[in-house]
C-alpha cells in the first residue's frame, strides 16, 4: 500500500527534460517512469510501460510509443464518438450525445460525456440533451432518467445532474446564462424540489427508488431492489448538494439573489445531514441509511467516497476514508482500483455473470474521476498520482479498446466493446493532475485542455 507525502508535487509540471531525468533516476523503484511530452507548447506528463531501469538512448522512444498509443486511441474513441454515438432525435433542436451502441440516452452519463468532449471545447450537446430531458418533464417536476428509447425508466428520476449540466454548458458558451431564464430556470427548480419529495422522515435526505435508479445497477444490498424507496444513499446527497450549489451559480448569474442565497443555505443544511446521518466514526466511513428501519447500512461501496468529492468531509474524515479504506488492498485499492464494492463484501465480485453492469466490485471510470478530484482537493497528490497512472494503464494498455467497465484484480474490460462513453476520462486523468485542472469546478471556467496539449480538434459529425 503506498501512500505518499499529502501536498507535495512530485516535480514541477514545467520542468525541462534534463530534470524529468533526474526524477527518474531518483524514483528507480517506481512502478513506472513518466516522460515529458512537450507539444502545442504545453507540458505533459504520461506514463510508460518501460521499467525503471530504460537506458538513456530508449527515453526519447519510450516518449514517442506512448505519444503514439494515447493518440491512436483517442482518434479511434473519437471516431467513435462521432460516427455512432451523435444521432438526431425528433423534436431536439440539434443532434443528441449517447455513449451507447443500443441508442439509449442515460442522466449522469451525459454529464460525463460532455466533461471528455469540453476537452476539445465542444459544448453543443450540453444544451440539446438538456433541453430534451427538461422539455419532457412532468407537471409535479419528474423527469426521467432515460428517453426510453430502449429502457425505459417512468418511475426513476433523473440523477441530480441537471443543473451542473446547465453550468457545464454555460460556462462554455461565454457564461451566458440566459439561454435558461425564460424556459428552463422554473423546470429546473420543480425538477430538484422534485427530489427532496422522496423524503418520508423530513430528515433531508431523499432516497433512491432503487439500485437501478442509482446508476450503480446491481448494487441491491446497498439500495435496494426497483421501487423500494428505502436507501438514503451517500451517493444521491452528494449530487444533490452538488445540484444546490449548481443552482446557486445560476441563480447568481440570473441576478435572482434570494434564490442564490437560498440555494446556497439549503447546500449548507444538506452537507451537515450528511455528516450527522451517514459518518460513522468507529468504522471511518459514510454508510447509506435505511429510511424504513432508521438504521445505516453497513457495507462499504465506492459511494461512500463521494463527499470527498464534493468536498464535505473534514480532513480527519477524509483521512480516514484514504487511509484506512481507499488504498486498503483488502478493501478497495486492488491491482486497478477503485472496486466499487469492498472486497470484503460478502456479494463481492468481478466480471459479469450474464452480462449485467457490475458495480459490486469492479472498476468503473466515472467514480474513478470523482475520487481522484476530490483526492487532489483534500491535498492527496501521491494517492491521486496513483489513480491516474493505474486508471489510464488500464484503460490504454491493458485493453485495446474502451472499455464500460474493468476487472479491478486484472485491468480486463468488460460491458460494451468499443464503449465511447464516460470511460473516455480515463485519458485525460493525468493531464488534470499535471495542469492542476478540474471540468467539475462549478466557479471555474473550462479549458479545452486535449485540444491545447495536444493541437487536435473533434471532428463533428455534418449536421
């Protein structure tokens, strides 16, 4: 298990070659050494399959394969992208962003596939999946989570990911907010007062109807089976406190000031529920809770890391969550992590059994991004170093395309083959940790980062 040093930078992201040298020379235990690439005038730091010990003549080709691999896969995943995964959809006002071969477009999934495309400065698909969603809502303020072109979800509501999509999208559009005063402000505020219904005790921690719902498929032992509505779930306050703050954000570009202060209060009372509810301090960790039984539920899945993410946790609880959880071997810091279950759950386990979406222990890119922002947040930098170097050698060395989802022992993909969905931040992972750069920072502006680093462009498809 290593855990380095919290708040030291390993080198300076701008340092010369003859200095990346040095740090390798001195870092000969390492797993893997790092190279600079230096393109479109910008420094980046990507690891190698070369073992420490690489002689000075194979650094420069040890650079250029891993140039040419990580180029190679993004052109094939962007290809992808815009040859199967943009489709028009009757009544959108432009075309629709899906990272499914089956066409089916999902919630949070399109907040992440429009992180990876903002890489490259493309925002289009912000607004008109957005305004698909939004303009289908129901009067009491329900949306669905799907468009049910093959899954179709009328009971489950659309994970509280709205509103940061908005900022997503605005921030990207010279923060014009206004696109969303006259339609779509209202349909935004029903649609998360919608959510903080699913709250039968009035404590302030809605639940999820189901696993399902919760995006984290099969995860039953933690959130139930569909239509139960009994899991206060870690995962759901975090969005939703997250959603508060979105919302905050544009009510203050709206020049709505009581509603931005209220947004901003309301954020504040739903962090202290989470801390007070869900924190066990005996075991460390943030555990769901059983509406019904009034009880938390004691099993230790990746969603219990999500207040590092939103940046609730206090540094004991965040030291604790690292410590004695995230980069236990026994629990969820595998040969690949994050599992998304601990591997001491007793349901346990990798692959699939027929061909479901497995979130009971393998490694899913997604969560992987989440937690690796907030580790850097928390001043975690070695443990973030970690993640990024193993997510990235999983995705690009370990398989020869993207994959869904990964075996958190091998590295092996599983689910869609080739996926050109969410997985794609698994590229992209380094580069944030080197540029000191998060697309999720809801008061920071966005940076076509691949687009600058590496001097290329998306190509859309023709309209």
């Amino acid at each position: 298990m290593l855990i380095g040093n919290r708040c030291k930078t390993l080198f300076c992201r701008l340092a010369p070659l003859t200095s990346l040298f040095e740090f390798i020379n001195a870092r000969r235990k390492s797993v893997a050494v790092r190279a600079i690439l230096l393109l479109a005038s910008f420094t980046v730091l990507i690891p190698t399959n070369a073992q420490t010990d690489i002689g000075e003549s194979n650094k420069n080709t040890a650079i250029a394969t891993e140039k040419a691999a990580l180029l190679a896969r993004l052109a094939s995943l962007n290809h992808d992208i815009a040859s199967r995964g943009i489709h028009d959809f009757p009544g959108a006002s432009g075309k629709l962003l899906t990272g499914y071969a089956y066409g089916e477009y999902y919630d949070w999934d399109l907040y992440f596939e429009n992180i990876y495309l903002s890489y490259y400065g493309v925002n289009k698909y912000d607004f008109t999946n957005f305004k698909v969603f939004l303009d289908r809502q129901r009067p009491d303020g329900f949306v669905s989570r799907t468009l049910g072109i093959t899954y179709s979800k009328p009971k489950q509501m659309f994970k509280p990911f709205l509103a940061q999509i908005a900022v997503l999208g605005s921030k990207q559009n010279g923060d014009d907010y206004e696109w969303l005063r006259d339609r779509y402000y209202e349909r935004l505020q029903k649609y998360l007062d919608r959510w903080f219904q699913y709250d039968s005790d009035g404590n302030g921690l809605p639940v999820w109807n189901s696993s399902d719902a919760s995006g984290m498929d099969n995860q039953i032992s933690r959130s139930g089976d569909l239509d139960t509505y009994e899991d206060e779930g870690v995962d759901l306050a975090c969005y939703l406190y997250r959603e508060l703050q979105a919302m905050e954000v544009i009510s203050g570009k709206l020049g709505k000031k009581a509603d931005q202060a209220n947004y901003k209060a309301r954020a504040a009372l739903l962090a202290s529920a989470i801390n007070k509810v869900f924190w066990d301090e005996k075991d460390g960790f943030y555990y769901d809770r059983n509406e019904r039984t009034g009880k938390r539920i004691l099993l230790k899945s990746v969603a219990g890391f999500m207040p590092l993410w939103v940046g609730i946790a206090s540094q004991h609880q965040a030291e604790r969550l690292v410590k004695d959880h995230l980069v236990n071997p026994n629990e969820f810091w595998l040969k690949y992590p994050v599992a998304t279950y601990a591997k001491t759950e007793p349901d346990f386990y990798e692959g699939t059994l027929d061909g479901e979406c497995n979130w009971r222990g393998t490694t899913w890119i997604p969560t992987n991004f989440m937690i690796f922002h907030g580790l850097i947040d928390y001043g975690y930098m070695d443990v973030a170093r970690q993640l990024a170097d193993k997510t990235y050698e999983m995705a690009l060395k370990k398989n020869p395309a993207t994959r869904e989802f990964y075996n958190s022992d091998t590295g092996s993909g599983n689910g869609m083959n080739p996926f050109w969905g969410w997985s794609s931040l698994a590229y992209v992972m380094q580069m944030d940790l080197n540029q000191r750069y998060n697309p999720m920072d809801l008061n920071a502006p966005l940076r076509p980062l691949v687009k600058q680093l590496f001097g290329i462009s998306f190509q859309e498809p023709a309209p």
